[in-house]
C-alpha cells in the first residue's frame, strides 16, 4: 500500500547552504508524525517544501498518489495540505473570522461557514474573539487562529511548525487536545515540535532531523525510551 506522503531523497538549498540534504520518510493515512530536531536542522525547511513554498533541487514528494515536489502552494492546499506555519502568520489587521475565511479561500463559501463552526467548537475562544483584530491576540490565540485558518482548509494532512513555541503549558495542553480531537477525525499530521515529549506523547512515530539527513526514526514509544533522544531532546522529567 502507498502512503499519503512519500519524500524520497529531498535536497533543499538556499543558494549554496545546503538545509536538507538527502530527506526520505513516509506518513501514512490516518498518522501523526513527529519531526524533532535542533535549532537549523531543517524542519522549517522540510514543512515549506512540502507546502509548495520552497522548491527542491532534487528529489521527489508524493501525495495521495500525485507527485506534488513542484506544484505552487495553492494547488498543494486544493489536494489537501493544509499548513500552520512557524510564528504562527496570522494576518494582523484582519479579524479571526476574516483570517479564518482566508483559510478557505479554495472552497465554497457554504463549506467555508460550516469549518469557521468546527473551529469555533474546538477553539471556543476564538469564537469569543472573532471580530478582535488577529494582531491584538495573544499568542496563544493566535496560535490557536493559525491552527484554525489550516483547518478551513479541510487538510487531509495538516503540517504543524512548532504549534508550542513560546507559549505558557496551559495553552499547550489545551492545543494539543485540539490536536487530539482532530486526528480522531481521521486528518495525517506531521508535526515539527522542539517540545519533543509533547510531541511523542501525540504522534504514533518520528524522525530526528540532524542537520539536513535523518539521524534516527522509530514508533514514538522507542524515541521517547532511547538514552540518546532522552539526552539530546527530552531533558528531565
Ligand atoms: N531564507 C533563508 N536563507 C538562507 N538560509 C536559510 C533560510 N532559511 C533557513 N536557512 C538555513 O537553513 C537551515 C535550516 O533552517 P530551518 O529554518 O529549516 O531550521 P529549523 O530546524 O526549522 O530550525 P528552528 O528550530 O530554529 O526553527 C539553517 O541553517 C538556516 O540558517
Ligand atoms: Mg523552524
């Protein structure tokens, strides 16, 4: 059986900085997936290549059967890939409804409503600020708005940049059992988390990304147990 993503052999440069160099891994329907790795070891990379914001010079992605590795983002997000990227981008003048709205841009404006719904249910606080202009959120709540506006997209993959960054455990708690919620309803996550444990405890498996290759993968059980991801990634506790 074919997976819902297959990246085979991915090199991404910025002219001569070579940031990944030589990606393969798979997701399969109805995974999670998580992505760690330190500061600059190319997650960000990875997660816009996928999205069609970056263009690889060799290599090959595929989804859902259809390689994808150089379709513009806007075809990518019409198959079905949905991305909330790091430092979250929500559009600052606009409101959370007019930000969710934009999320949907390639979809009837009666599916757009009905998913604006869904993430007012899973985000009710989003739903208390919906006419608050997005650059006057906290950053929890706009981290919550850009996790939104992906899911307007009505991802069948949603790619997650650091969904945790700089905000307080509370807010990550409750984010990640949106996150929960979400891949019960059958959407393939992968997520790049430098909040490995939270990350793990989500996802079914990971990679470590060392500076552009892959240094180690395993069902999330083996990563969050190996002295060598509990040194790097885990810390105490
Ligand atoms: N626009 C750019 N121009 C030049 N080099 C870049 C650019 N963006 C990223 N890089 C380089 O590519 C490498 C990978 O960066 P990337 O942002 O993918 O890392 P990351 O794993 O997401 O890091 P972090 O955990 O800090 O977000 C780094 O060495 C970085 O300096
Ligand atoms: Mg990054």
């Amino acid at each position: 059986m074919s997976h819902l993503l297959e990246i085979e052999d991915l090199h991404v440069a910025y002219g001569h900085i070579q940031a990944l160099k030589g990606i393969s891994l798979h997701v399969a329907e109805g995974e999670v997936v998580a992505i760690l790795g330190a500061n600059g070891a190319g997650k960000t990379t990875l997660m816009r290549t996928l999205s069609g914001l970056l263009s690889p010079k060799a290599g090959k992605v595929t989804f859902a059967g259809q390689e994808t590795t150089r379709l513009g983002a806007d075809r990518i997000v019409r198959l079905g890939i949905g991305q909330s990227p790091e430092g979250r981008r929500v559009f600052g003048t606009l409101s959370v409804v007019e930000n969710l709205r934009l999320g949907g841009f390639t979809r009837p404006p009666a599916e757009i409503a009905k998913s604006c719904e869904y993430v007012y249910e899973v985000f009710p606080r989003l739903y208390e600020r919906r006419t608050q202009l997005a650059g006057t959120l906290s950053g929890g709540e706009q981290q919550m708005l850009a996790i939104g506006r992906a899911l307007v997209t009505k991802p069948r993959l949603l790619l997650l940049d650091e969904p945790s960054l700089g905000l307080a455990p509370l807010i990550v708690k409750n984010i990640f059992q949106v996150l929960r919620a979400v891949r019960d309803t059958g959407v393939t996550i992968l997520i790049v988390e430098q909040n490995a444990r939270m990350a793990l405890k989500l996802a079914d498996r990971g990679y470590v990304l060392e500076v552009g290759r892959l240094r180690q993968e395993g069902s999330s059980q083996e990563l969050l147990s190996s002295p060598e991801i509990q040194a790097a990634y885990l810390g105490h506790g």
